[in-house]
C-alpha cells in the first residue's frame, strides 16, 4: 500500500538512492512504498508515530458517520446478550515490543 502525505519539498531527496519515496500521482504530495516510523526506527504497521501528535485538519475514518447509510437504534437486549458470549481478556505487553515503542507500563 501506498502513504501519501503533503510535503513543503515534495519530490525533492537528499540523494538519489532514495528509492522508495516517490513523485505522487497528486500535486505536491510524495509516496512512500514502505512503513513509516516517527520517533521509532521498527514500524511494526504502515504509520507508526511514538510521541504526542497533534492534528490541525480532520482525521477520517471509515467509521465516521458520512460515510454510512441506514443507520439506525438497535434492540439492546439482543445486543447485551451478544456482549456476553464475546471473549473478554487481558494482558501484558511482550517487553520487546513495551521497549521498542517507549511503553512503560506493559
């Protein structure tokens, strides 16, 4: 898969060894064929970020609510009965994941 992201020097490398980031298809955009670590040099996903984030636009989801139709109230009963046949669990962190991205309590 394919991460685009909007960049003040798209298209623009240090070198040109750098072969997995290119051109993007839109405007000003660049892509990298990989995952993406910030703070974190072994993304275990495509995006990775180990620190605070702060968002100045939307996060979209394929949750969001624009995104469905027929939406509507269920019967709660039948829903509290469904809960209760799930398989709830807990658990610790594995320490090597805990150590690689930052997490102290495991």
């Amino acid at each position: 898969q394919k991460i685009f992201f909007q960049a003040c020097n798209s298209g623009q490398f240090e070198n040109d060894s750098d072969v997995l980031w290119q051109r993007g298809h839109v405007p000003e955009t660049i892509a990298y064929l990989g995952r993406v670590g910030i703070n974190t040099d072994a993304p275990g996903e495509t995006l990775v970020v180990c620190g605070n984030t702060k968002v100045m636009g939307r996060v979209v989801h394929p949750s969001d609510s624009w995104a469905k139709q027929n939406i509507r109230e269920v019967n709660t009963n039948e829903q509290l009965r469904r809960i209760t046949q799930m398989r709830l669990v807990e658990y610790d962190y594995k320490p090597e994941f805990a150590s690689v991205m930052g997490i102290r309590d495991t």
